[in-house]
C-alpha cells in the first residue's frame, strides 16, 4: 500500500493570479479533450502511412479512450493524496511524451502503445484540471465562471478536433496531429511547474491498491466491450463477455469499498445527492452529446461532400454556441438555480438533435448543419457547467479530486457508450447503403435517438438534481 502525507505544505510562494491558474488548468483540459477528437480525420492518412487495416485504425482511437476511462478514479484520488500539481505535472508529462512517442511512430503497434500511455497520461491529468482550478476559486458565482471557462474550453477542445486534424492532415501529415501537442504540452508544463502551488488532502490515508486495481480494470474491460460493439454488434460473445465481465469487476470494486477502512472511493459520496445525480445526469447528457459532433462531421464529408477543413469550418458556429452557453450559464444559475439551468439548456440540445434529424442528403447548410448545431451547442454548454458545479459542491476537500475524476469519468463512459449504440443503430439502418440517402437515414436515426436520450435525461434532472442552488438537498 502506499502511504500519502499527512501534512499538506504550503507554497511561500505568493499565490499566482487565478486567471493564470485557470487558463493552466484550461490548456490542460484542452488538450486531453482534443486527443479524442483530433485523430479521426487523420485516420484514412494513418492506414497509407502505416499499414494499418480496419480493426488497427479502430484501435488507434479505442486505445486512448480505454485508458482514460479506465484509469480516471485512480488518477484523481492518486491527487488527493500526493498532491494535485504533482499529478497534473506527471499526466502532462506522460501525455507529452507519449504524442512525441505516436508522432515519430514507424510501426502501428507503437502507435498503438504511444495512444495507450496518451490516455494513461490524460486519465492522471484530466481530474487534477478540475481540482485545481476549483481550489483556487472560492465557491460562489466566482467559482461557476470559472468552471463555465473550464466547460467551454473541454467542449471547444472537442469541437475543434476535426478542424485542427483536418488543416494539419491536409498542410502537413497525420504525424502533427500527435506531434503539436509537444510544443503545446511543453509550454503548458513549464507555466504549471513554474505558477501552480501544491495542494493535497492526504491526512495520513493510504492509496486503496485493491480497489484501484478491480475499478481500473472494471471500466478498461467495460469501456473495451463498448469498443467492441461497432465491429461485433451488441449480442456478439466479443463484446458480451468484456461487458459482463467489467460490471462484474466494478460490482466486487463495490464490495470491496465497503469493507475497507480506506476506500478508494467513499460509497459515501454516492448518497450526497449532488454528486450522485449531478454525475447520473452527466453519463446521459454525454452519452447523447458526444456523438454530435462525430456523425455532423460524417454527414458534412460523406453525404454533404465537405473536405475535412471546411467539415470543420462548417462547424464553427456550434462551437462558438456551446463557449456562450457555458459563458451564459453562471450569469443565470443565481437567479434561476443550477437544476432549473441544466433542464432548460438539456431541453434546447433536445430541441436542436430532434431538428438535425430531419437532415436530407441534399441539405443545406443554414438549416441542415448550421442552425440545429447551434441550438444543440448552445442547449449543451448551459447543461454542462450547472452539472460540473452540482457534482463538486457536495464533496469533502478530502474527495476533491476524486470527484473530478469522477466527472470526467461518467461523461466519458457515457460518451463511449452512447456512440457506440448510436453508432450501431445508424449501421442498422444504413443496412449496407453507402449512397447519400442511406447514410442519411442513418444519421437522421442516430439524431432522432439522442433527442429522447436527452429528454429523458431532463427528467432525471427535474426529478433528482438539488432544487436550492448550490446545495445538497
């Protein structure tokens, strides 16, 4: 077992401006969420480049989302106990090293390996982003801006992901689309290092080894099988066994947190109704939300006929709607409440999915990219911060980070989840059909489903989230 300090050092440093503390912590979130998007224009370069078939491209992307879903409680407890700068530092340092790593690949299998270490690196750095960031804002009105900031940037990273990986595919190689996260990431570690003081919540608590490794390999295994649903389908024992097996590993992470003295995570915190609705509502929110910009960018390019950069071009505007929504979430969350402004920005991505279903296959762009993804966008970005300030507010110091992990974690797996199915069911429904009419219908389908998601998911909210704003009811 390991043993974290029971003290916490204080920085005689003076305390760095909270602007620069959020812009670190910012640039940090930017990154990890960008690698999850950035890589997929570059994937038909990758299989020139490197010889890799159908099922090494789809590794290319799974490898990465496995990792980071699998490792993401351990990462933001590991910063509890040894200090959140410590974590951010080392993530950001592996996730660095690792896009070197992937950039100069000369086989697949290291680049596999390298998008592996990326999301290990990306799992330790992603909840200290968060820990960090609410540490150094009072909670408050303050602290909902600057969680707002956070919010835009994470979903800003995810949108601009095809038009990043499409200029540098098309100016340059697939190579860069690894390789300029060195310069970024060195930047980055070197303000980090230099302006973020330390912070911990160890008080003498040993990291819970056993349950580390049974919640680890839960959601690695879990996050595997969903991976597996698009080439295998639901109902395939390739993708049946890692399902049920990783819920069978997160049943005994259960049981196991229930009898040790020092959990990994406090069973707890499942009961403050904050944290356990706030993070149920994120696994819905995300399992709709994340394939928005995924199948927009497949309509744009397959149906519509868009090249890569002006697929996203096309989808400025949607991300200059959520960075509003979540601009616009903490000006309306005292006077309205953070339940009130999560349904209402959940009802409005309701809205937006529901209308971008009606695509045809000779849209145009106005009504048929344009305006249903700014409706979409802006309904997500207010959900979003309202939730991330639900989830943290009901935590101890002591589950600060753990929390945040927690967060990334449910919007991640409902991410991976969600477009796994939605993924399938525009399959289903294409049936084969590689004409512009049958991938609409596809698509249109995958739309139509995610709306409902979404609205039940507003019912969740309505019915569960705190109604006083900002506490635990």
């Amino acid at each position: 077992m390991l043993e974290a300090p029971a003290v916490t050092p204080i920085s005689r440093r003076s305390a760095p401006p909270t602007w620069l503390v959020v812009a670190l912590a910012c640039a940090g979130q930017f990154l990890v969420v960008l690698d999850v998007s950035v890589v997929n224009v570059a994937l038909p370069s990758l299989r020139t480049g490197l010889g890799l078939g159908a099922p090494g491209l789809q590794w290319v992307v799974n490898a990465y989302a496995i990792a980071f879903a699998g490792f993401m409680l351990l990462g933001g407890r590991a910063g509890d106990l040894y200090g959140r700068k410590r974590m951010f530092l080392v993530g950001l340092g592996l996730f660095t090293l690792a896009s070197l790593g992937g950039g100069l690949a000369q086989h697949g299998w290291q680049l596999l390996a390298a998008r592996a270490v990326q999301g290990l690196g990306a799992a330790v750095l992603a909840p200290s982003t968060l820990t960090l960031l609410t540490a150094a804002v009072p909670e408050g009105a303050a602290r909902a801006r600057a969680i707002a900031t956070w919010t835009a940037v994470g979903a800003g990273g995810g949108a601009a992901g095809g038009l990043v990986g499409g200029v540098l595919v098309q100016g340059l190689s697939w190579r860069w689309v690894l390789l300029v996260n060195v310069p970024v990431g060195a930047l980055v570690l070197a303000g980090a290092a230099r302006w973020l003081r330390e912070s911990r919540a160890g008080g003498g608590r040993r990291l819970d080894l056993p349950g580390a490794l049974l919640v680890t390999a839960g959601l690695a295994v879990f996050a595997y099988g969903i991976s597996q649903t698009e080439a295998e389908g639901w109902t395939a024992a390739a993708t049946l066994v890692p399902l049920l097996a990783g819920l069978a590993l997160l049943v005994l992470f259960l049981v196991a947190e229930a009898r040790t003295a020092a959990p990994l995570m406090p069973l707890a915190l499942l009961r403050v109704r904050s944290v356990a609705s706030a993070n149920a509502a994120m696994f819905l929110s995300g399992s709709a939300m994340f394939c928005m910009w995924f199948f927009m960018t497949l309509y744009a390019q397959n149906v519509l006929g868009y090249t890569p950069v002006q697929a996203g071009l096309a989808l400025v505007p949607s991300s200059l709607a959520v960075v509003l929504g979540s601009k616009l979430a903490p000006r309306l969350m005292p006077v309205a409440g953070p339940r009130t402004v999560a349904v209402v920005g959940t009802l409005l991505a309701a809205a937006g999915f529901a209308w971008q279903s009606t695509m045809r296959a000779d849209g145009a762009y106005l009504t048929g990219i344009m305006l249903p993804g700014i409706l979409m966008m802006l309904g997500a970005g207010l959900a979003a911060t309202p939730l991330a300030a639900l989830a943290t507010s009901g935590a101890a110091p002591g589950d600060a980070g753990l929390v945040s992990g927690l967060v990334n974690t449910s919007r991640t797996m409902g991410g991976s989840l969600g477009l796994a199915a939605m993924s399938t069911l525009a399959a289903a429904r294409t049936a084969g059909r590689t004409t512009p009419e049958g991938l609409t219908d596809g698509y249109a389908l995958a739309f139509r489903t995610a709306s409902v998601v979404l609205l039940g998911g507003a019912v969740v909210m309505l019915l569960w989230l705190p109604r006083p704003a900002g506490k635990v009811a």
